[in-house]
C-alpha cells in the first residue's frame, strides 16, 4: 500500500473527503497512466494520476535514457576531453573551434610523395631535396635493369611491409584532452605536459644517398653515405649480369664445345704420367723426352695374319690343351719360374710344340713435368 500512496494525487482526493468517510476501498483499476479508486459496491471513490515512468533514448532535440552504446563512447572519453580538429595552417589545431599554435617549424619548399636526395639543416629537418633518379643508383653499383615495385597490402609486402599495414589499419580513433602550452614543441594532454617536437642539433647533411639514424622524434641526428658494399650486403648482384666467353685470360661464360670436352672427362681423370717403360719385362732407359722401343725382334701384325688365332687364357702353362691346332694361342695367366714363364706370356702351337709369343708389357702414368725432370 506504501507505493500505492506515492501514486494517489491526495489533494485531489480532499474533495472527496467527506464521502470517503466510513467507505473502503475495494478496488484499484489501472488505465493508462490514470489510477480509479472504487468501493465494494463499485462506486468510484476518485482517481490519481501516474508520474510518467518511461523513457526514450536521448537525442539531439529530447532528452531521454543514455543508450550502452553512447555509455561505452562516454567512459572512452577523457575527463575534459576537448574538440581537437586540423587546421589549414602549418603548426596549429582547432582546439574547441580556437586555433591554437602547437609548432612553428622553418618554412621550406613542399616536396610532393616521392625518394629523394636531401640536404637537411641543423636541426634535422629537410631543406632541399632533389628525385633520385635511375642513374643515381647505376652508379653506385645496381643493375641498370629496372625493377618493379608494387604498393603493400594485407596480403603481399611491398613499398610497406604487411605487418605495417595491418598495424595501421587497426589503430581506432581516440578522444583525449589536449589544451595549448605555454612551451614551444610541447601540448598539455589530459592534464599533462607531453613533449611533441624537440629537435637537435645535428651535423648538416649535403645532398646525397644516405644510410641514416634518427632520433625518437624522428629528426636525422647522422648520415653515412650508401656505398654499393651496402646495396650488396641487401642481396643485389656486386656486378652486372652480362657476361662473355671465357678466354685463357678472363673469366667469363663457359662454350658451348668447352662444356662437350669437360663433359667427356672422366671424373677423377688426372694427366698422363710416364714413369717406366718396359718391353717383355725388360725395363727400357729413358734418356730424352721421347722413347724408342725397338721391337724389330718381334713379328708384326702383318706377318702373323692368318696364322694365329686366340683360343683364350689359361691357368697355367701345364694346362694349354693337347689337342691344340696349329696356330691356336692361348694367354697363360699364372708365370712359373722353374720353366722361365712370365705371367701373362702368349704361346701359339706350331704343329710340335708351344712356342711364347712373348707377354705384355705395362707403361705406367708420368705426368709431362716428371719426364722433363729426367731430361733436364
């Protein structure tokens, strides 16, 4: 009944007063925001009027409930959070619609999106800036072949990385409070002095290609100039990539015919070497550069064509066939010296017996530089 009471309009019901006197109430009906006091009988005793308890979301023109939205956009904010805006002039914001100075930096020509050599003053900041050109890296070592570069995405790198771009494309807007200071470089953020620009004073820079280091306000504090070693150090080519046939004075590109001589070289194939030279066992001196066998003593090809034929070899002398034809030879492998065999001696039958051909004889490998020391 306590919240009932909060809900009557008692003056109104004075005037009822008098009636509502020795009657109860039986009944409350609801309609709209109007309450109807009634007794047992049903007669109306009076009624009451509601206060308006609901509300819409506040807008530009009513006012109304915070939305959990505009609460969430409102906690984000700032105590003293201020309208800060850009302004058309160079080194000063509209704060609250003021324009307010933040930094008056020297005036120098504007340089539109692109690379550039540069000359910086004292302080770090660019004064003049010339393109670089496709020549100004020729000459420091590049290819004259161009290259193609194509912007970075979210998905490929390029002018830049892909972890950058996507770092800046997440990065919200945020309020804060920021109000002019009375310090040249400085701004008052919620309620604090924060430094924005300080340059130092650096070692001017003369136009150029440089490998440079700023410092955290990104003003240029030194400068080394580019050298190729540097470019090739990134990976490009230290040279151009244009190369001719070899001579046997200059490097170069391989032949065609050079590749099919390397090619019919057996691997591990080293230069002839003469180190002896030996007829029937027996070993020849070497006294000059060239060797000269006489083999006068011996049949040629010619002399004995039609009248030997190879059977194969042997084991060992007593083991050449008895049956043998005249002009069969056979190679007996193993050598015996109670009979005077060599290994690897030939024996031909000659109707009566065997008789040795005479065995083979082996030159051993000597490079040219071995023979000429012999013969020095």
């Amino acid at each position: 009944m306590s919240n009932a009471k909060k809900l009557i309009n008692l003056p109104l019901l004075q005037t009822y007063d008098a009636k509502l006197k020795e009657k109860v109430v039986g009944l409350v009906e609801i309609a709209g925001n109007t309450l109807t006091f009634k007794a047992v009988d049903g007669t109306v005793l009076g009624t009451a009027a509601i206060p308006k308890t609901q509300f819409n979301p506040a807008s530009a023109s009513e006012d109304g409930l915070l939305t959990s939205a505009g609460f969430t956009k409102l906690e984000g904010i700032a105590e003293g959070a201020t309208k800060v805006e850009g302004a058309a002039d160079n080194g000063y914001l509209n704060i609250n619609g003021v324009k307010t100075k933040v930094y008056l930096p020297e005036s120098f020509t504007a340089l539109t999106h692109g690379l550039y050599k540069i000359t910086t003053n004292a302080t770090g900041a660019v004064t003049l800036g010339e393109a670089v050109t496709k020549a100004d890296f020729v000459a420091l070592g590049l290819p004259a072949q161009d290259t193609t570069y194509v912007e970075a995405t979210q998905a490929a790198a390029g002018l830049m990385s892909a972890a950058d771009k996507v770092k800046i494309d997440s990065v919200t807007e945020g309020a804060t409070k920021v109000q002019e200071s009375a310090t040249n470089g400085y701004l008052v953020i919620n309620d604090r002095e924060v430094l924005i620009y300080e340059p130092d004073t650096q070692t001017e820079l003369a136009a150029g290609l440089y490998k440079f280091s700023t410092n955290k306000y990104g003003a240029v504090v030194s400068g080394e100039a580019v050298t190729k070693a540097d470019l090739v150090a990134l990976g490009l080519p230290a040279q151009d990539t244009t190369y001719e046939l070899v001579t046997a004075s200059a490097n170069g590109l391989m032949a065609a015919e050079d590749k099919v001589k390397l090619d019919s070289v057996a691997q591990g194939a080293q230069a002839n070497k003469l180190e002896g030279v030996s007829v029937n066992g027996q070993a020849l001196p070497i006294n000059s550069k060239n060797v000269d066998i006489d083999l006068s003593d011996y049949a040629l090809k010619s002399d004995i064509a039609g009248l030997y034929e190879y059977k194969g070899s042997v084991d060992n002398y007593a083991d050449l066939p008895a049956d043998a034809a005249a002009g069969d030879v056979y190679n007996v492998v193993n050598g015996d010296d109670s009979l005077g065999i060599r290994a690897g001696e030939n024996f031909a039958w000659n109707g009566a017996a065997w008789d040795s051909l005479g065995g083979s004889f082996q030159i051993e490998v000597a490079s040219t530089a071995d023979i000429e020391a012999l013969f020095a």
